[in-house]
C-alpha cells in the first residue's frame, strides 16, 4: 500500500518501484540489489543515479564490471546523457577496475576506493551512491576474514557519509554461497532480489524486495521491464484498494443498447463483448469509441488482432468511420502482436499510453489473443494489471473477448478475470429456418438495472442494429416461463382444493347414506318383532 | 597535501636505471604504515639511493587517488623506468616487491 511516510525516503529511484518499496529508496540508508547477470541490476543502480541528478540529487557510481564507456552508451540508448550529468558535476562515474599491470604483496584495502568517494561526494555534494558488481572487488581479498572486514570499513563509511546506497551483487554461483553473502543481508537496509526467468519461452524479469528495515513494503514477486525509458516494475498487490466507484451511465453508441442497460455502460466500469468471430464485437466497441470521441473524450484502442488499417477499414464497411477520431487525436490505437513481447512488457506499453494520454477509455481488441503473450498465467497478469490500473484512474475498460462454443460466464470472460467485470454483453448466432440470425444480451450489469431478454441485431452499413424483444428462445424467459409455472401451480390448487370439497361431498354422502341404512335396519327390526308377536295372537 | 621525501640522485653511475616511486597509503592504517618502512629500507639496501620516491595519502589528495586510478591501498606505481607497473599490497612479500622492481634479490646479483 502506498501511504503516507515519515521516515524521508528518497523519492523516484526508479520509474515505478517506489510502489513496491513503499516509497522509494531509504534516505542515508544501504540497499542490496541481488542479481544474476542480464537481469539488470546495473541498470537499476544506473537509473536511480540518473533520476537523483535530474531532481537535483548529485549521485557517484562505482562500478567494477562493465567499462565506463559501455556504461554511458548503454544509457544513451535509453535518452539519458550522462555525460552532460557529469560535466555538469551532478554524476560521477568512477572506474574501479582491476589494472592488467597489478600485482601484489602483502594485504590491503579499500580505502583508496572510499578516500576518493568520500573526498568526491563531499566535494559535490552527493546523496547518491551506487557501488555496481561489488563481489568482482572482494574477490580479490584472499580470505573470508579480509572481505568481512572489507565490508565493515564499508558499511562504517556508508552509515556515516549519509548517502542512499545501492551495492549490486551478484549472488554466488550455484547455490555456492559467498563468504560475504550473509553479511551483505544484514548490512542492507533494504534488499532487493531481481532476476530473469523463462517462461513459455518468453524471458521475464521479477524483482522482490526482501527486506526492507522499518518500512511497508509488497513481498510479492513483481515482473519488470526494461524499456526506452527505464526501468519499469508492475506490482499487482498494490492495486485494488484504490478503485474509483462506476460512475455515471454514458452512451454505448446504440441507443436500443442503451435502453436494454436502463442508460449505457457506467463510466469507469469494465464491460465484456464475449462472442465468437463475425458477431460483431469490433463494430459494437467502434460505436462506442465514436460516441465517446464525440463527446471530446479520448479512447485507446489496444488491438491485438489488427492493424490500425484494418481495423479502421473494416469497421468503416459496417459504416463507422474512425478516421475524423483519429484526426482529431482523440483516438490512440497501440497495435502489437501478443507474441511480440512479454506480458509485462505489453502492460507497460499500455500504461505508458494510458499515462500519456490519458484516456476516458480503454479497448482490448482481443483479450483472448493475450495467452499468446507466454500462456495462461501471462494473460492473467497482463489483464489484471491493466484492468486495476484503469479501475483506479476510473478508466471504462471494453474487453473484448473471442470465444470458439458458447459457454458460462467464466469461459466467457475467459482468464478468471470475471469478478472484475461489471458488465457483459453476450453476443450469438443462432441457426434455424434456414437462415443465421444474431442474438444480443446482457448476462450481467452489476450496479445497474437491465433487461436480460434476447435481441435479434443486425450488422448493417450503418452500424448495429437491434430488434424489439425476441420472445421464442426458451432459455431466457425466465419471467414468462416463470409466470407460466406459477399459473400452473395456482392452477393445480384450486383442482387439489376443488377435490377435496368432492371428497367431503362424498363422505357426507356416504355419511348421510350410512344412516339412512342405519334407520332401515331399525325399522325393519321393528317390523320384525311385531309380526311374530302378531303371529302368535293369531295362532292362540 | 602531497608528502614528498625525495632522495638525492646519487651513485647514477653504471648505468643503474633510476627510479620513479609514487606510494599511495592511507593515513596511518597498519597496512599503509609497513608499506612506508618496507619501502624505505628496500631503497636504501638495493637502490642506493637511486631513486625518488613521492608518498600520497589518499585520505587527504583523493584526486589523486583518482588521476592515478588507485583505488586499493597501500600502493606502489613505478612510474619509471619502464614498463609501468603497481603493485600493490603491504609490500610484505619483499621478495615479490624486489622481482617487480627488477631488482634481483640479495645476494643472486647477475
């Protein structure tokens, strides 16, 4: 989480990290970059260096690795011209590599190191310190007991010359742990593992922080990037406590969608197109983006499927034109190949668009191309990353989502994304009476009222159109088939009740007949007993 | 600021190279302290004087340290004759200093 800190942190050491460290590097304090090579580290130390110069923070950067020149070149390809920093006396690069011509006799130390980084710092007024590939420097103490005391000098020297530090080191090989390692843990204020990994065959970068003495910060594995301006870290974790609420309903661009959604889509909201390919997914998010532009909003369109070329020509056939949008700049396409690059990698680009041009939109064209991006898992960073960044800036996100077999709402947002998705809009073919017709509904409209009854629609050269209530699919009619079941039920009442007034009819019947057989017997009892007697007075 | 004990070019005779030392310590640390010592006996055994030696505490001239790129101390750059050289260290292992400075140990002159 990102709150409020005392402890003065030193702000921006890197383009996004701030958040994963909970505000940035510590002020007068060490942190360990642990890394393997190739995973950036270097440039890690190089870019905190070069944002304290720019904000008037002075930095010197040790290296024992990569020659200076490579140094600079490197981070001339990123726009950073360190060379003017140091002409300037905001930077100061020191070489402190090992001459060919050395040899020795008899132990030393590192002091020259710090003589000439203290006299340098004091001299420019430094609070920055970045000390890269310091294991190639203690590999050239003989024993363990040196290097620690190498290392104490060091630390001594850092608590007191008050700078931010950053020491790189790379971690020993094959789990051969360094005589050093154990020590440098416990000196780091803060310590930060990164390295680079495979993953279904696209190389990914994940930064952790490990330890960070008195401070929040997010444990989690982060993926970063290395970009033209940086580099970049993606936390996941952070987000999702900071979502704007959805906002007001705005236009869909249809208004007989708009009626079926009781006003349109909500701002800041996410809305799902699920359908398989020809329903017209493209062409309902082109509506919208129109409608939007139309309103002086600005809209970027993420596609992953299509030139903007083709996009926009496709769209133009089924009689949206996008080009008056585009002109105006209102719209913004980023059209990459999924398998371009990894998934962090594509979130950045997004979030380096959404930053820039701050769009009341976003669309993802498609969202069911991202598992090319590295699988599964990848797909699900990249969207989840995306959706939380434009939940927390209120940004209305359109998926839309390709889908092969009509399927339940999970296989329809695909990705497990589906308990971030306000609204969906479902779109099918359906085959009957020779002909293919197109069914529009809405599954699911969270804070909104809507009709969940099928549409037919039409994609015409004027856009989409939608048909009054379709009323003979079965399935959705949940409210007639409903009535019907409660007529029904009614309905066999009244016949149950209906049949027990005929029971009691009948017990009273047969209750009534019951006596009058009764009284029979009684009477002909009687009648019986008096002929006899009758008989006798007749013999007699 | 620099401290410099030069001693006098005598006995450039034969043909001797003579010997340009800079020797970078710090402060008064153990290591930089023997350096000192060892390096001032060896010149008066073997060099008979035929050497300058410049000492830089680095602590205190840390352009220096710097300029000459000496970042690991004590230090000894030869500076002449050539080829240049550092060696670096306490200068305890004086055998090691002695073959450096092409000066063959006592005793194994040629």
């Amino acid at each position: 989480m990102h709150h409020e800190k005392q402890s003065p942190n030193t702000t921006n050491p890197f383009a996004s990290g701030d958040e994963v460290l909970g505000g940035g590097l510590p002020r007068a304090r060490t942190a360990i970059v642990n890394g393997g090579p190739g995973s950036g580290k270097t440039m890690l130390g190089l870019e905190f260096l070069y944002r304290g110069a720019l904000a008037g923070e002075p930095g010197i950067f040790i290296g024992f690795e990569e020659p200076l020149d490579q140094l600079r070149e490197n981070a001339a390809t990123l726009g950073w011209d360190l060379a003017a920093l140091e002409r300037e006396n905001r930077l100061f690069l020191l070489g402190g590599h090992i001459q060919p011509d050395m040899l020795t006799s008899g132990e030393f130390s590192l002091k020259g190191l710090l003589a000439a980084a203290s006299g340098k710092a004091t001299e420019m007024r430094a609070k920055r310190f970045v000390m890269d590939a310091l294991e190639v420097a203690l590999r050239l103490f003989d024993t363990p007991i040196q290097v620690r005391n190498e290392l104490h000098t060091l630390n001594n020297w850092l608590r007191g010359a008050g700078l931010a530090a950053l020491l790189t080191v790379r971690p020993g090989v094959r789990g051969g742990a360094l005589a050093f390692e154990d020590f440098f843990l416990s000196m780091g204020d803060c310590v930060i593992d990164m390295d680079v990994r495979m993953v279904a065959q696209v190389s990914t970068r994940r930064l952790r922080v490990v330890k960070y003495r008195g401070s929040g910060f997010e444990s989690n594995e982060y993926p970063y990037v290395i970009t033209g301006s940086g580099l970049h870290v993606a936390p996941i974790s952070t987000v999702g406590l900071r979502h704007k609420p959805l906002g007001e309903k705005i236009t869909t661009g249809q208004p007989k969608l708009d009626a079926i959604l009781e006003g349109g889509y909500r701002r800041a909201s996410c809305v799902l197109f699920a359908g398989q390919p020809g329903t017209g997914k493209t062409i309902l998010a082109s509506t919208f983006v129109r409608a939007a532009c139309g309103r002086g909003e600005n809209v970027l369109y993420i596609s992953f499927e299509e030139s903007q070329e083709a996009l926009t020509g496709n769209v133009r056939n089924a009689g949206i034109d996008l080009q008056p949008e585009i002109a105006s700049g209102r719209l913004r396409f980023l059209c990459q190949f999924p398998e371009a690059m990894g998934a962090e990698e594509h979130y950045i680009r997004a979030l380096a668009d959404i930053e820039d041009f701050s769009p009341a939109h976003v669309i993802v064209d498609a969202i069911s191309a991202c598992e090319r991006m590295g699988g599964k898992q990848a797909s699900f960073d990249y969207l989840m990353r995306l959706l939380n960044r434009c939940k927390e800036k209120g940004i209305t996100i359109l998926l839309l989502n390709q889908t092969s077999v009509p399927t339940d709402i999970t296989g329809i947002s695909g990705n497990e994304i589906s308990s971030l998705v306000d609204t969906v809009v479902r779109l099918d073919y359906k085959e009957g009476f020779g002909e293919t017709t197109r069914l529009l509904s809405v599954l699911k409209s969270r804070g909104s009222a809507h009709s969940n009854q099928k549409r037919e629609y039409w994609i015409t050269d004027q856009g989409i159109d939608i048909a009054d209530p379709y009323l003979g699919e079965g399935e959705v009619l949940t409210g007639t088939a409903r009535q019907v079941q409660e007529e029904k039920d009614r309905m066999e009442a009244e016949r149950l009740e209906f049949e027990i007034r005929l029971k009691e009819l009948e017990i009273e019947r047969l209750q009534t007949m019951q006596r009058r057989m009764a009284n029979g017997i009684e009477k002909r009892t009687a009648l019986r007993a008096d002929k006899p007697l009758d008989d006798t007075q007749q013999k007699g | 600021m620099s401290d410099k004990s030069t001693q006098s070019p005598a006995g450039r005779a034969s043909g001797a190279p003579f010997y340009r030392l800079r020797l970078f310590v710090a402060g008064d640390e153990p290591n930089s302290v023997q350096a000192r010592h060892v390096l001032t006996r060896l010149c008066e055994a073997h060099l008979g004087g035929r050497c300058a030696i410049e000492i830089v505490d680095v602590c205190e001239d840390f352009h220096a340290a710097i300029e000459h790129g000496i970042y690991l101390v004590p230090a000894l750059k030869v500076e002449s004759p050539p080829p240049a050289r550092t060696i670096v260290g306490s200068l305890s292992d004086e055998a090691k200093v002695l073959h450096a400075l092409g000066i063959a140990g006592k005793g194994v002159e040629p």
